[in-house]
C-alpha cells in the first residue's frame, strides 16, 4: 500500500510555513479532493472537477484553554500552499459520509454558523477509506478532548470504524490539559482504548454488557440457542414479578390507612389556616385605615405651619413703614433729606417688585389684599414720582439762573473767561440717584426732566459762548489782508510783504480748545446723569481732545475734576449700547447744544474777512478736533465740527472762486505782452498758503491749486489766441515764469509738480512753434525745395526725382545760390527775430541755442537728400554749416 499523505513530513512543514505567524500548531495533514457536484450527474462536470487541496487541523493554546480549527489550502501557481479557507471545530454539528460514492472516500463536514445554508457544503474526497477514517477519527478525538462534544456522525458503519480503531494503531497526538497548560503526549493508539464505541455507550454500560455476555459460553455460531436462552430467562422474570405484587397486597393496605389519616389532617389544618388568614386579613385592613388617618393628620400639621409661615411673609410685604411713606408722600427734597428718600425709593421699587408674579405666586397675585396693596403702592409711587419731578425741573432753572445773573461767570473785556460748570455739576450730582430711582419707578417721566435740563443749561451755554466769542475777536488785535491777490490791477508788491495774521488762527483755535472738551464733558455728564444706556465717553481721568494747560485769564482750577459721573447703580453695568436710548440721547443733545453753533460762525466768518488764506488752518484745526471725536454720545458735537468744517471750506471756495474771476478778468484787456501779472502772484500766493497748512487741509488745498492753475492755463491760451502773430512768444515767456516762480514748490508740492510739467510740456511746444516759423522764414526756399523732393518719394524713385519739373539739377543749383550765398547774414537775420518780439531776456540764450539744434539737424537732413537724389551735386556739409554757426 501507498504510504499515506498523512504521515509526509514535508506536507507538514509546507503547511506550517503557510500559516506561519499564527502562533498555531498543525496536528494532521492529509491531501483530498475537493468538488461540489451530485454524483452520477454528468452534465454539471465541469461544476464538478476535483480541485487539489490540503487539510490541515490545527491548535492554539491559550491559558485557560485551546482552539481547534480546519484549515483549507491550496496550491498557488508556483506549486507553494497558501491559505484559502479557515473554519472553526466548535462550530463542527455533523461529519457525513456521502452515500452516492461507491467507495466510500467522499465526506462532508456541516458548519452551523455559515452564512449561506442553501448553498451545498464542498465535499472531500480522499485516496482510500483509511485516509478517511483516520482524518475523520482525528477530529473526533479532538473534539471530545478540547470542545469536550462529539459532532453528529452519519453514514459511517460503527463495526468497522471500532475494527479499524484496533487494527490501526499509530501514534497520535493527543492534548492533554495541566495547570500550567496545555502539554502535548504521543502514545499509541491501543493505549488509548479510544473507538467509535466508547463513544456511542458509556463505561458503565459497557462493563455490564461484558460482564452479561461473560456468564454465556456459546461459539459464535449459536445465535438462535442465545436468542431462544433469552426469551425464557425474560418470561422467568415477568411471573417473579407478578407474584411478588400480589404477595405484597397487605402492606399496600396498611399504607394507604396512614394516607387516608394524613389527608384528614391536612384538611383540619387547612381549616385552621383559612380562619387565621380571615382574622389577619381584618387586622391588617385596620392598621392600614389607622396608619391613613394618622398621615392624613401629619400632612395636614405640616400644611397649615406652612400656611402660616407664608402668610406671615405676605403679611410682612404688604406693610408699609410709616416712616417711608411720609417721606414719599410729603418729605423734603433738601440736600439733607436725599438720602432718606433714597432709601424710601429702594423700599418702594422692593416693594413693587416683590408683589409681582414671578417672585411672588400666582395664587398670592389673585388675593384682594395683595390687589389692594399693591394699587396703594402704585398711588405711593406716582405721588412720589410728581413731586420729585416737579422739585428737579424748578431746580434746573434755579441753578441756571443764578449762574447767568452773576456776571463773573462769563468773560468781560479785557478778560477771556473759561467757563466753569464744577459747581454746577457737583450740585447735580447729588440728585443722580434720585434719577436712577425715578428711571426704574417710571420711565417716561426722564423725557420731561431731560428737556428741562437741555432748555436751562442751553441758555446758559450759548451765553457763555456768546461772550467768550465777542472778547476773543476784541481782543485779538491784526491788520486786515487784502482778498484780491491776482487781480491785474493790483499792485505786485502788495501780496509780497502781507500782515501776520496768525493771531486769527490762534484765536479760532482757543475757542475750540475751550468749548469743544466742554461740549463733549457736557453731552458725557447729561449722558450719564439722564441714564442714558450709552457707552462711556471720555475714560476715567481723560480729557476729550483739550488741552487743559495754559492760562487765558482763567480764574478756575486747571486740574478739574472728572466731569463724568460713575455709576449709581453698582449692578447695572451694561456694556452694550441701547439704540433707542442712542437716538433719544442725541435728540436731547440737539436741543441742550442747539444755537451755539452760530457763535463758532462768527469767529469763522471774522477770520476769513481778515484774511481768507487763514481758512486753510481753520480747516486743519477743526479736521484734527473732528478726527478725535469718536464716541457716540458726543453726535452733536461731531455735527457741529462737521458744520464748522463745511462752513470754512465754503468760504475758502468763495476766496477760491473771486481770485478765479480776477483771474479770468485778465483776457479781458486789448492787447497782453510779456508775462501776466497773476503768475508770479499765484507762486507767492501758494507759498503762504503752504504755510497755512495743518493736518487734513492738503485737500482742500490741492483743489484750489487744482482751479486756480486750471483757470490761469485756460486763460492763458485764450488771451495768446487774440493775436496769433505772437502767441507763441507770449506762451512760452508766460510757462517759462510759471516755471522759474514754482520750482522750488514742485518740488514739494505732488499737486503743483503735475502742473509743472504741464506747463514745461506746453513751453516745449511753443519754442518748437516758433523756431520752425523763424527757420522757415529765413530758409523757405531751401526747405520748401527738400519737401517737394520728400512728397515725390512716396510716388516715384529717387532715379526719376531729377528729371521732375522745377527739381532739375539746375533748380538745385539756383535755389542753392539763392539760400546759401549769404548764410551768415540769413542766420544774423534770424537771431535778431528771434530777439525782436522777446521781453524776457533770460530766456534768449535757451531759445537761441534750441534755434541753432533745430536749424542744423534740418539741414543735416537736406544734405542727406540731396546726396541720395543728387549725388554728383556739390553743397556745403552740415559740418561746416555747424562750424558756421558756432563762430557767430
């Protein structure tokens, strides 16, 4: 016989290479066949052709116990074994042997968690029967020894697996179990005592089956004898047993008495037992009635203390202490008494709050007395809140009246007076709280208040604006600055040598320092004292764009005190800002500044009477205020910042607007020689105002010298088209001093060097003008005669241009003769031309060394024309016409 697959070591070590790193032994592997087709079905053959594949079953040792699987592998193309199926033992429920196969070596081995039940299992086909009964007898073994179960087993004949077991005994593997683990024996199969018989019976039915067979001594053959030896011995028994029945009739009696005495028994106790639980059942039903009533009673204690101790809160309240009533309702709002009536104002807002729904209870709100006390608060508080307004209205005027009655407040002659409102606010401030109070009672009494307070301090800021303006412009002591700067008529030197006017600045800008921080501190402090839901305005120690150093004859403390208020109410810190109460704030503001504006006018107005170019630093000035103003609270101020701004840039428009038409004025005149008079005017005109320029004002004044240099150049040209015999002469003389006059500003001044190059580009194209025209007037033959030549090029070929009429060799010759004969008296003739209509001398030389380029490189280019169309011509050279010219 073939030695078995099973037992070639080779295949064993192929297959643990192949699960190699799975820490798993192999037990057994064997070569099979495997297929899925029914036997005896041809026409599925190709379903059904036997692919090679190996089993392997293997074990992975754990600490507490091991796993067995079957392992399916197959052959790659390189002949090497890879895993191709993994299945566990545990999961094994049946090994059957298929029928079909004639020879028995076809098996299947059912799974009960495969996925797919309706899909047939592959079947295995082995070499021979032993292949099979010893791979089949390996996994029994196994199961019974680690999973401690035998699988079902079908189709397998339980004799000859038993015979087979004893004949064959070759040395198996078996697991055995320690604590330490498990360890790994080899013994021999006879050893064992292990067949397919020890599996079906136990060992004990085993020993009895052998001990009854050892008490017959029969040959094999004497079957029927056994059977028949069989029959009587089981007749013998069943006649024992019925007589030992009927012999035992007797004690039968005797123990069905004792029954019968115990069923009465139990039928008395159960008597018994029935009258107790009747007698229990009435007393428990009584302890739970007692048990009711008793916790019906605590709840109804624990109810009515509660009761108590509630209305005793309620009680507490709805009592109004006599002493804060009478103040509410008829107390003194002297300064002595304010902070009893704060006190009677926490009480009462307490009191309203505390009879509301959400801390106070529903039920409670229902209740008539609370109904009652609470309609009494409600008469308190509108009682309280009348008198209280009343009380700060007639003291706003109060205040006001005084301070405007008494004439040191303002500023006098002779005297400049810094308004000081310290007092003012000090004493205001002590009824803040108040307001608070009045503001959480009720809200809309705050808009006649407010309107009040803006009404009486109104007056008074505008008076204090009103005098600080007029003794400003008294005693600020300057002459006036004429407003025609580029008026023809004008005398030149009177723009040059102009007063100094910056006294007039100085004094818009120290009514600004006084009144711009005041006005921001007052919209702050009226801000803060009204409770407005505003954002702060000017921080805690800062001073909003003033500078509080210096002395202007001010009596009053320079290092004021904060002129915010800090908040009243400790808890109410909110940071966010409220916009109704921001639209309500700058409304009142409109009303609390409203008018002081005109007074900032006036000043405006005086200073640009006095000298209009003092607009330019008004305008920086008020930019820089104007840029500083940020916070919310202080809208009007940046309105009226915003108004200055616009008035100053209207009267600087105006200043900008007359010198446009002295301007225009100009072309007016009959007949303009030399340089105009507004240009050198307007470089000493843009040079004062560059000195005037602070901060943002740079636009406002490259858009003047964006108009004025605009105007003059229109100007210009149109006064040079009134006599255009001249006007090149009259343009080039006139950008030539815009030039000269502006070159140091241009330098300077972005604006002003775009005009400059305008200017030197149009002074470009007049010089180039009028050279040709003196060029052409002195050598007109001579050029005249070189562009008939250039015009015929385009037509014909320079060969043909001698033979044209009037371009003859002999035309050449004669217009030669009569051009160049006398050249240096042609050229003497030119340069007295060009100094003939000039009336700026300084710039001859410039114009005549241009003349003399312009003349060579003319003629450099006649020369190069002759000599391509005449070349056998003979004329003189542009090298001795530049030799002529440099020695004159």
């Amino acid at each position: 016989m073939a030695k078995s697959s099973a037992d070639d070591m080779e295949l064993r070590r192929a297959c643990e290479a192949a699960i190699e790193g799975t820490k798993q032994r192999i037990v057994m592997s064997i070569r099979v066949a495997k297929s899925r087709g029914v036997w005896g079905k041809s026409g599925k053959l190709g379903r059904q052709m036997a692919k090679p594949r190996v089993l392997a079953i293997s074990t992975k040792a754990k600490a507490t116990r091991t796993k067995a699987f079957l392992r399916v592998l197959k052959y790659s193309t390189g002949g090497v074994l890879e895993p191709a199926k993994l299945y566990k033992l545990k999961h094994l429920s049946k090994v059957e042997v298929i029928t079909n196969d004639p020879s028995g070596c076809t098996f299947t081995l059912g799974f009960d968690n495969l996925r797919s039940q309706s899909v047939s299992p592959p079947q295995w086909t082995m070499r021979n029967v032993d292949d099979r009964n010893r791979l089949i007898f390996c996994i029994l073994n196994i199961c019974k020894d680690v999973l401690g179960r035998l699988p079902k087993v079908v189709g397998i004949d339980v004799v000859e697996m038993a015979l087979w077991a004893k004949e064959n005994t070759p040395a198996v593997t078996k697991e055995r179990h320690q604590q330490d683990g498990p360890v790994t024996t080899r013994v021999a199969e006879s050893d064992l005592k292990v067949s397919v018989e020890k599996e079906l019976v136990s060992q004990a039915e085993e020993e009895d089956m052998e001990a009854l067979l050892d008490t017959y001594v029969m040959g094999i053959g004497e079957a029927e004898a056994f059977s028949e030896r069989l029959k009587r011995e089981l007749l013998a028994l069943e006649a024992a047993n019925v007589h030992a029945i009927l012999e035992s009739e007797p004690l039968i009696d005797e123990v069905l008495q004792g029954l019968e005495v115990a069923t009465n028994c139990v039928d008395d106790m159960d008597e018994w037992l029935g009258i107790f639980n009747v007698k229990l059942r009435h007393m428990r039903e009584d302890i739970e009635s007692i048990e009711t009533r008793n916790n019906k009673l605590e709840m109804q204690s624990v109810n009515n203390k509660a009761l108590i101790e509630e209305l005793d809160k309620l009680l507490e309240r709805l009592r109004v202490p006599s002493e804060y009533s009478a103040c509410l309702t008829g107390g003194s709002f002297d300064e002595a008494h304010m902070l009893q009536n704060i006190e009677a104002c926490e009480w009462l807002a307490a009191g309203l709050q505390g009879l509301q729904v959400p801390p106070l209870d529903s039920t409670f709100a229902k209740m008539r007395a609370v109904k009652e006390k609470r309609g009494e608060l409600e008469i308190i508080k509108a009682t309280f809140v009348r008198r209280a307004s009343e009380f700060l209205r007639n003291y706003f005027a109060s205040l006001v009246d005084f301070m405007i009655s008494d004439k040191s407040y303002f500023s006098q002659r002779g005297q400049l007076k810094r308004p000081d409102h310290a007092d003012l606010r000090y004493k205001c401030r002590t009824y803040a709280r108040l307001l608070q109070h009045l503001k959480s009672l009720d809200k809309n009494c705050l808009g006649p208040l407010r309107k009040a307070y803006c009404c009486s301090l109104n007056l008074l800021l505008r008076r204090e604006a009103r005098e600080f303006a007029n003794e400003l412009r008294a005693s600020t002591k300057t002459s006036r600055n004429p407003t025609v700067w580029l008026e023809a008529s004008t005398a030149s030197n009177q723009s040059a040598h102009a007063a100094d006017t910056s006294s007039v600045s100085d004094a818009y800008a120290k009514m600004l320092t006084i009144f711009i921080p005041l006005l921001v501190d007052e919209s702050s402090f009226f801000a803060h004292f009204m409770c407005f839901e505003v954002p702060a305005l000017v921080p805690p120690g800062g001073i909003a764009n003033g500078n509080r150093s210096g002395n202007y004859n001010d009596s009053a403390n320079d290092d004021d005190d904060d002129l915010g208020i800090m908040d009243i109410d400790e808890n109410d810190n909110k940071a966010g800002k409220n916009s109704a109460d921001l639209a309500a704030l700058n409304e009142a503001l409109q009303d609390l500044l409203d008018g002081i504006q005109e007074d900032f006018y006036a000043v405006v107005d005086w200073a640009y009477k006095i000298d209009p170019l003092r607009c330019i630093s008004m305008h920086g000035i008020t930019e820089r205020y104007l840029s500083g103003q940020k916070a919310d609270a202080a809208g009007f101020v940046r309105l009226l910042l915003g108004d200055l701004e616009s008035r100053i840039s209207m009267q600087f428009s105006r200043f900008v607007d007359e010198a446009c038409h002295q301007i225009e004025r100009n072309e007016r005149n009959v007949r303009q020689m030399g340089v105009l008079s507004y240009i050198p005017r307007f470089a000493t005109l843009a040079t004062r105002m560059e000195q005037y320029i602070q901060g943002q004002s740079r636009d406002l004044v490259d858009q003047a010298y964006t108009k004025f240099v605009s105007i003059m150049f229109v100007t210009l040209e149109k006064i040079a088209q009134t006599d255009l015999k001249y006007s090149d002469i009259f343009l080039l003389e006139n950008y030539a001093a815009f030039q000269n006059s502006l070159y140091d500003l241009a330098n300077v001044v972005p604006t002003l060097a775009k005009f400059y190059h305008q200017a030197s580009e149009a002074y470009e194209q007049a010089c180039t003008r009028h050279i040709s025209m003196i060029i052409y007037y002195q050598f007109e033959r001579l050029f005249q005669f070189a562009r008939r030549i250039e015009d015929l090029m385009y037509t014909i070929t320079p060969e043909e241009i001698p033979f044209q009429l009037g371009l003859s060799k002999m035309d050449l010759r004669k217009m030669l003769k009569s051009s160049l004969s006398g050249v240096d008296k042609s050229i003497s003739a030119m340069y007295k031309k060009l100094q003939k209509n000039l009336t700026s001398e300084e710039l001859l030389p410039s114009l005549w060394d241009k003349c003399k380029k312009e003349f060579l490189d003319k003629y450099e280019s006649f020369v190069q024309l002759v000599t391509k169309i005449y070349p056998n011509e003979t004329i003189p050279s542009a090298t001795e016409m530049r030799d002529l010219l440099a020695s004159m």
